[in-house]
C-alpha cells in the first residue's frame, strides 16, 4: 500500500494531463499557431495544433492564456550554486584551493530550493544549464536540471554536462602562485590535458592487474579528449578566445565559448573553427575585460551563421541573478529578429547543450515545459502568466506584488 | 583676414556656445510632455535653449529649423536623480561623515559614462560620491551638456561651487569594523545625531554673531555645508534599504528637519505609508529597480512593486540608475518594469522625468515639455518603455548631445570598441565591499 501510495504520488509530481490553449501559440520547430492547443499526458506533449483541429479529452484542464512558448532555457547559469543570500554558506560556485579542479561535482553541490531558482522558473525558465562558474583555470563540472523539484535527483537531467574553465584576468593568481599571467594558465592546461593523454595511454597498455590508480580529475577530462563532453571555456578579451580556440585546435577538444564579450570583433575566426558561442549577459556593465561588449554580438553572430545562445551568467553581487529571458529581450531590442531570439532561448539551447530530444520546442514526444505570457515574452512590460514543467503547472508566474 | 571680422566671428562662436539662436521646430512628433496630454501629431518650437511654443497648431516662424519626426515620439530629457557616472571619488576611508567633501572636485566630465547616459537620453544627473559612509559629501546637479570642464556641465553655478545635495547612507552601508566607522545602526544613528547637534550649535554662533565678522565663527567647510542642510538650502539624498533604516532616516529628519529624499528603499512596500506620513521635508523616494533580488542582504526582500506602492501610497517617487549598478543606457527599463509590477504608466514616465526633477528641486527647469523650461528632449523610435525603442536623439538646451545616426555617437549606444574605456574608478566601485547600493 504505501509503496502504491508512493508511486502515485511521484507521478503526480511529475506527470500530469493538462491543455493550454494561447492565442499565440509558438511552437518553435514549426511556424506560430494562432489560437493553439498543446495536450501534455503524462508529462509529455502529444497533441499540438490549431484548437478548431485538435480535440481536448473529455475532463482535461484547459488553461487559457495569451502567449505560450516553449520553456525557457538558461544556457549558462550559476543559479542553486550562488545563492540568493550572498554569505559564504551559500556560495559554492567556485573553490579556491587549486587552480584545476576538474573532479568537483555539480550534483554534489546543486541547491535546487534556492529560492533564486524559484525566482526564474517564476519568469518562464524551466531549464537551466548550471554549475561551477567563472573564475578558476578548471572550476568544476556543470550540470543541466529543470527548475522545479525537491531534490537533485528529481530535477536533473544531465548529471555532467560540461567541464567549465576560464582564460582571462579573473583567474590571476597575485600572490605568487600559479597562474600569474595569461600564458601559465594555458601551459597549465596543456600540461593538464597531456597528463591526461599520458593517463589513457597507460591504463590502454597496463597489463590486467597492473593498471594505473584511478584519478577523478583525470577521468573528468578524458571525457574532454574523447569529445564526449564540452569544455567550457570563459573568455572575454580577444587574446583569450584566441586561447581557447586554440588549446581546442590542439587536442580535438569540442569547445563551448562562454562570454566571448569580443567576439563581434573575431567573427569570422569563431565561425572558421566550428565553435558555438554561450553569448555574455547583454545587460553586464561594460568594465574590465569586457569594455569592447557590444549590445550587437547576438545579430553579428546570427549573420554569420554561428551558433549561439544566451545566458544570466555569473552575479557576484547586486542583481544576485540575471534573467535570461530578459538578456535575450535585449538581443530581440539590438537587432536580432523575435524568431531567432525566442529560437536561441529555447531549441537553440536545447541543441546546444544535447537535450533538443527532450525540451526546446513544443513538439509531439517532447517534456511538456511551457512559459506563458500577457504578451510578446521579451517586452518589459509583459509578465509572465505561468510556467509548466513535465505537465505540471508548477509557478502561476510573476505576481503583481513581486 | 581683417579684425573686426575676426572678432565678429569669435563673438559669433561664443554666442553660438552660450544659446542657440535659431528656432528648431519639431513636428509630427508624437509628443508626451508629462505635464499636460499627449498630443498624436504635434509641433514643439525652442528656442534661445528654452521651450517657446507646443501644441498641435503652432506658427512656425518662417526662419526656424523645420524638422519633420514622423513616426518618432518627444519626451522631455530624462533625469536621474542618483548616478555615479564621470567617475567622481567621494569621501575617503578616514572618517565615516564627510561633509566637506564636494564630488564636482573629481568628476571626469570626458569619461565614457557621461557619453552612454546621453545615449540613454538622459539630460539631467545627481551625480553622487561613493559609498561606505554615513556621509559621503556634496552630490552636484549636472546638465550632460557637450563640454570639457564641470563648469559647463553644472546644473548651476552657486557662490559656494555648484548646484548639488548632500549624500548620506545607513543600514550597512557604513558599517566597518575597522577606523572610526560604526559597527552597529544605533552607533551609525548616534554618530549622525552627534554631527548634526553640532551643526546646529555652528548655525546658532553665526546666527548669534548677527553679521559681525568678528563674532563669525572659525570657517568650518563641513559645517558650513551641513548648515545648509539644516537651513534646507541642500537636500539630503539618503541611502537605504531595509524597512527599519527608511524609519531611522524619517526619525532623524522629523529631528533635524532637514529635507530629504529617501533612496533605493528596497522595502518601500513595507513602509511606503509611513513615508507618506512624513510631512514635507520628506520630499519623496527613488527607486532602483535590479533584476533580482538578492547578493546583498539587505535587498533581499527588495520588490519590483514598490514603484506601484508607493504610488498607491501617495508619495512622490522617483527612479535612479546609480550607474555602475544599473546601466544608463536602458534607464527606461526601470519605469518599464515599475509597470510591468503594477505601477501606472502615466506615473512611471512621471517617475523617470517630472518627479525627479522635483526630487532634485529642479522641476522649474526640466522635467516637463512646458513653455518656458529647458529644451531637453530626447527623440524616441517608439513607446518609451519597449525593448524594441530606441533613444534617437537627446537633446540639451536646444542642441543635440546624442544622435544614434552618427557612428561615433551610436556606438556610445551599442558599446564596441571605446565605448566604455576609462572606468577606473567605476571599477573600483563595483568591487568595493562596502559599495554604493
């Protein structure tokens, strides 16, 4: 009986059948529907279409709302890592005891109640991509989870999804320990990624008995030289993103830029090596290393075919989290179309980050994640109305008295 | 080249500098003068630097400057009334009240920042010392006017120096626990009181002298200042965020009476009748809005409806960028997402333009599309409070400080290389533990 119990009450957590019907409904993969219906059963979506052609089952809840998207996706975010209280309790985005620090978890540390979490899944975001942040050479892993649950376990969706490291000037070490200067940190990696190499040829021709001991931080980048997972690569300035391109060109590493606040100024550089672009929070004040961002990136990008999505980034102080569908609303103001922005917040990012069979789009077979509006999703003076993931409507959205 | 020509020419120039002769009729606009309706399909005429005429049926004078904005909207320049653009430094770490200090005595009136907030249509600034202090000094009034020195780009010139308030904080803000600075909010309270007790003793032997340079007192420049306060010749812009440091500050006003205008205020929706209720010199609030609550403790509890509060509470309500915190550039958004959390539209462009002017004192100058203010405008591409507008153009008494049809203004709009360079001390601010939100 209580197992019964049990069970019915995780598929109530997690599997509901519910309808929306939207008089703009987008569905991203196909054209916008005027006065759409979805059907999500059992937490996935297995009806979508025009309301005069799809049949709603006898008893289903139909929510009726202006504007439904696909859930939104946060492509890079330290969210349930930095939390909303900014004391040192809550902050467990970066460890400072070693510069290269492949092996650290993110499920080990994800908070998925914080209440900043909460904070987006109110705003429309029902996935995010999350993790170590900025500010180590190698951080720490990064993990992909939907907004909404109790537990890591009943929220992630990509346990290990990327292994995050940064170039640049906020991983300066100035007390006299390494890396002190741009060129140690990429000596460091290349060394890294050589023990690596030197690792896997080991344990390859270790007779039975005699392989080498295991190591967690070698294992994590094996992941890297077997293309089997991203590395993450923050770097704002030129000279860094020349780096990463680099260091990627070097060892066949499938590489993720992330911040690339000049890359309106490397297009052609970025589109000649095949990598995709994790675009800075538009909305960051220009300063430091990022005085060259340009509110134009996301269009340049679009014009030459790179792909790209967008992100809330890293907040150290005041706001303790960005929007990304509010970052995105400001690519949508500075040239870049409402397609093609609502694309690069949804199955852009889903594509990106390996779970387009899953989310991104609202299509037969996909999570039944949605994000409703009063209106067109990146105007300011629209809110959104609800948010819905695997069937359930789990935020009524942004209330009047936020 | 003879002479008479040649100092024809340079009074010319100079009189060119000082007003603009012309007169520049705008029409066709759209145009929201804040006071007063909107008109669909109207004509705005300046002149001399001034509004001389607005209306729908307004005689063009054959010589004017006829400037057609079809499809395009006028609102009056925008003002912030709490900024820290020009990378001014304020008071310095050793002593938490510095009144003497004058933040005009360190403002880069050629930094970048001043450049982006003319591309985000601002014309009127209260430009502030930075933060960590109980008082940090002497705020000054700036008209982002085109110009090399603080003297063309003060509001006012006044026999003391320039047109400004006074910046104070509380909460902890001004706590250190080094120096002489407060550890607790009663000690930050004590200390505060203490400053203004002597104030009032400094006013009293100049009251008492009657005149007499002899009687005078000895010259005490932050006396001097802090009297001024007291005399509500300077307003008091006060930092602070929690519900009880917004009562402390009425507390100590209904105490020294001095005017004040309460900003930030993260928890205004707790208290918002409260500051209602606090009589006249309680000018009123302004806002900042931030995308999320948070990364201060003190702002935790911080709510985008506060502008709807407050309006619902009566209180005139302004907004602030305090730029580095918030970008200039997109101060609109503030407004915007006011409305988006319940505030009136009407009242939200109020809030970013009339009202803080009024925050300011300066609501007899700029703040509305009224004859006889100042013609500071900004040209819109459509609805102020949409993402998908653009700040045209800005205008500053009659000349054009920003057009997003040049390149070299427009990358001020965009960013790109040079649009952000020497911001040093913006820098500094930002990583500042005890920095000024």
């Amino acid at each position: 009986m209580r197992v019964l119990l049990l069970t019915l009450f995780c598929l109530t957590l997690t599997a509901q059948d519910i309808a929306v019907r939207a008089e703009k409904l987008y569905t991203v993969s196909g054209a916008m529907i005027t006065d759409g219906v979805i059907i999500i059963q059992k937490g996935k979506i297995t009806a979508v279409g025009k309301a005069s052609d799809i049949q709603v089952p006898e008893g289903m809840k139909v929510l009726r709302h202006k504007v439904a998207v696909p859930g939104l996706i946060d492509g890079h975010s330290t969210v349930g890592f930095s939390g909303l209280l900014n004391q040192p309790h809550d902050q467990d985005q970066v460890e400072r005891s070693a510069p290269m620090q492949p092996e650290l978890r993110a499920i080990d540390a994800y908070n998925p109640k914080d209440p900043l979490v909460r904070f987006l899944s109110n705003r429309g975001i029902t996935t995010v991509h999350t993790g170590h942040g900025p500010g180590a050479l190698i951080s720490g892993q990064t993990l992909i989870a939907k907004t909404f649950g109790n537990t890591i376990d009943e929220t992630v969706m990509v346990p290990e999804a990327m292994i995050a490291a940064t170039l640049g000037d906020s991983i300066r070490n100035t007390e006299g320990k390494a890396p002190g200067t741009r060129s140690k940190a990429m000596a460091m990696l290349r060394s890294e990624l050589l023990a690596t190499q030197d690792f896997m040829k080991k344990r390859r021709v270790a007779k039975s008995g005699q392989e080498p001991d295991r190591s967690l931080r070698m294992e994590a980048l094996i992941q890297v030289l077997r293309r089997e997972r991203p590395l993450l690569i923050t770097a704002q300035k030129s000279i860094d993103i020349m780096g990463a391109l680099r260091l990627a060109k070097e060892f066949n590493i499938q590489l993720v830029l992330d911040g690339a606040s000049d890359a309106h100024l490397l297009i052609q550089e970025i589109k000649t090596s095949g990598v995709s672009v994790i675009i800075h929070p538009l909305m960051t004040y220009p300063r430091g290393e990022m005085e060259n961002m340009n509110l134009e990136t996301p269009s340049l990008l679009q014009k030459a075919g790179i792909p790209f999505i967008f992100q809330s980034g890293y907040e150290a102080y005041v706001p303790k989290t960005r929007v990304v569908l509010w970052e995105a609303g400001m690519a949508a103001g500075n040239g870049l179309s409402f397609d093609q922005t609502l694309y690069a917040v949804t199955l852009g990012a889903a594509r990106l980050l390996g779970i387009q069979g899953r989310v991104g789009s609202l299509e037969v077979g996909k999570d039944g994640d949605l994000a409703l509006f009063t209106g067109d999703p990146f105007e300011w003076t629209t809110r959104c109305t609800g948010t819905i993931i695997n069937g359930r409507l789990v935020s009524d959205g942004e209330a009047l008295k936020d | 080249m003879n002479k008479t020509l040649l100092s024809a020419l340079l009074i010319g120039t100079c009189l060119g500098l000082l007003a603009q002769e012309r007169p520049i009729a705008f029409t066709n606009a759209y145009i929201i003068p804040v006071e007063g309706t909107d008109l669909t399909k109207g004509t705005l005429l300046i002149k001399g630097g001034k509004i001389i005429a607005l209306g729908s049926n307004v005689l063009i004078p054959a010589e004017a400057d006829v400037k057609d904005m079809k499809g395009q909207i006028l609102m009056p320049g925008i003002v912030d009334s709490h900024s820290h653009i020009g990378s001014g430094e304020g008071a310095d770490g050793s002593a938490p009240i510095q009144p003497e200090i004058r933040i005009s005595d360190s403002i880069n009136v050629e930094n970048t920042s001043i450049r982006r907030a003319q591309a985000g249509g601002l014309t009127t600034v209260n430009v502030m010392p930075g933060s960590g202090h109980l008082l940090s000094g002497q705020t000054v009034y700036l008209k982002l006017r085109s110009g090399h020195t603080i003297d063309e780009l003060a509001f006012e010139k006044t026999a003391g120096g320039y047109l400004g308030g006074m910046k104070m904080a509380n909460g902890t803000n001004s706590r250190r626990s080094a120096g002489n600075f407060p550890g607790t909010r009663a000690k930050s309270a004590s200390l505060v009181r203490e400053q203004f007790i002597k104030a009032q003793a400094y006013q009293a032997k100049i009251k008492a002298a009657a005149g007499d340079a002899s009687k005078m007192p000895a010259r005490d420049l932050g006396m001097e200042a802090l009297v001024e306060v007291l005399e509500g010749k300077r307003t008091v812009h006060h930092h602070t965020h929690r519900h009880d440091d917004i009562v402390t500050v009425l507390r100590l006003q209904k105490e020294f009476g001095f005017k004040v205008v309460l900003h930030h205020v993260s928890e205004a929706w707790a208290v918002a009748d409260q500051i209602k209720a606090g009589g006249n010199n309680v000018i009123g609030a302004s806002i900042i809005v931030v995308d999320s609550p948070g990364g201060k403790l003190e702002t935790k509890e911080v709510r985008f409806s506060n502008g709807a509060s407050l309006e619902q509470a009566g209180v005139l309500t302004g907004f602030h960028t305090d730029d580095p915190i918030t970008d200039s550039r997109w101060f609109l958004r503030a407004g915007a997402l006011a409305v988006r959390y319940g505030m009136s539209r009407q009242e939200a462009l109020k809030a970013m333009t009339l009202n803080n002017a009024k925050l300011l004192g300066l609501d007899q100058r700029v703040g509305s599309l009224v004859v006889g203010k100042d013609a500071d405008l900004v040209v819109l591409s459509g609805d102020p409070f949409s993402v998908y507008s653009k700040v045209q153009e800005t205008w500053i008494e009659g000349r054009r400080v920003f057009n997003r049809l040049d390149p070299s203004d427009r990358k001020f709009a965009t960013g790109g290389i040079g649009a952000a360079i020497d911001t040093v001390n913006h820098d500094a601010l930002l990583e500042d533990e005890s920095e000024d939100l």
